[in-house]
C-alpha cells in the first residue's frame, strides 16, 4: 500500500507470460511466504511470483499453500482499487481455506471448512454472508480488463435483461458470495492462483465455480497451472450451462 499511494508513477515490467510485475507483487510475495513459513504447521508453497515447482514434485503434494500475492496487477497500476491479495490451503486438490483481502478497500473475505466464510470490514467486524437466490434481473460481474468481448456479449445477450458490473481481480467470486452478484463467466487465461481462495469462499457461501463441462474446478491435477474457462454462480438450482446455452 506504501507503493500503491506513493506520488510517483508505479513501476511495471513485463514477464514471460505478457503479465505485468511491480515491486508490490515482490514485497508482498517475500512477506506471505516468511510468515506461511513460520507457522507451527508448514506446507509446501506455490506462489506466482516465487520459483514454480515441478510437477513431479507438486503431484506428491497433500497439501499445500496456493498464494497470488498480488492479483489484479493492472488494477493496482491504475489504481481503481480491486487488487487483492489470494492465499488458500489446497488439500486433495480441493481449497479447504480461502482469503482475499482488499487493502485498498479495507475488507476480506475469509472461508475454512468446518468454520464457516465471512466478509470483515473495515471495522474488524466478521459478517458471516451467503449467495442468494437468482434475481429476475440478475448481475453479472465483468473484468475490467480482460474481457472476451465478444463471447461474453454472446452469452449476456442469452441471458436477457442483465445488470453488468466491472470488477478486477478475486473480488468478482466474493460479491457472488455475499449475495450482491449472480454470475461471473470467464473465458480468458487464468492460473489457479487466481481462483482458489475465492472458490473456497464461493462454495462455503453456497455457490459454485465449474468449467464448461460443469466439472467443479480442481488443483495441481497436472504440469499446466492454468483454468479452464470457468463459471462462478451463486443460485445452484439454476442450470447455467443450458440457461446460458454453452
């Protein structure tokens, strides 16, 4: 955050993969793995911008920390606030622990298997949440940056009269989790860091996150840690995939 509202311009190189990088997605990257590290209970960790292990050596993993220490670089440079920070604890290649945390926003969003998920303000105030049920005119939560335009027109224009929404990073499954979004389609390249913490926390709130086979989205399965095209749905009595004709 000291980066984020500094006056001078915000850095950015560019990595292999055509992502930006900031000294911001460094630094947070040092502190998570030092702190994860110095818990009493240790466990692998896979963070993006860390060294990425093998896969012969990943596959032998039961569990492990999945870390995006900065999700949603692009929104952090242009400073629209919708960066957070995703850390989740995969066991048998499910999330069983989820966190996004906001900074600039001053909430989080945390779920754990035999816990329960909540949303904490910026008060410090745990607020257990839920899905709700589809509303007639539904809203749909866009990227800001990374739209498929024309599939994703393709597909809204199905759905009829829709409220759309631009939101960056993680945040997108955690307003479907707290009940003030319905649905989040996204057909562009994403990692699984980018979605395990808030699919824990959109499941334990009462939704989903599946592919277009409608197979829930599952982690460190092979050498590739890309998604597949994926939907995050809060009403699961809906048929999404035939509601939207994929």
């Amino acid at each position: 955050m000291t980066i984020y509202h500094g006056l001078e311009e915000i850095v950015v190189t560019v990595k292999e993969d055509d992502t930006p990088l900031t000294k911001a997605d460094l630094a947070a990257d040092e502190i998570i793995t030092t702190q994860l590290n110095a818990l009493s209970q240790r466990y692998p960790i896979l963070s993006e911008e860390s060294i990425i292990t093998n896969f012969a050596e990943r596959q032998t993993w039961s569990h492990y920390w999945l870390v995006d220490p900065l999700d949603g670089t692009r929104e952090f440079i242009h400073r629209t606030d919708d960066f957070t920070v995703n850390i989740a604890l995969i066991v048998a290649h499910k999330p069983v622990l989820g966190v996004v945390h906001a900074p600039a926003h001053g909430v989080s969003y945390v779920a754990a298997h035999g816990v329960g998920v909540f949303k904490v303000t910026a008060a410090g105030v745990w607020q257990p949440i839920l899905v709700r049920p589809k509303p007639e005119k539904p809203t749909v939560v866009v990227s800001r940056f990374h739209n498929s335009a024309g599939t994703l027109a393709q597909h809204l224009q199905k759905m009829g009269e829709c409220t759309i929404k631009p939101v960056g990073s993680a945040l997108k499954p955690c307003l479907i989790a707290e009940g003030v979004a319905d649905l989040y389609l996204r057909f562009g390249p994403t990692s699984e860091w980018d979605t395990a913490a808030s699919q824990c926390i959109l499941e334990l709130a009462g939704g989903r996150m599946f592919d277009l086979s409608g197979q829930t989205l599952c982690y460190n399965t092979k050498a590739s840690l890309l998604n597949p095209a994926f939907i995050s749905v809060g009403d699961t009595s809906i048929d999404w995939l035939n509601y939207l004709q994929l």
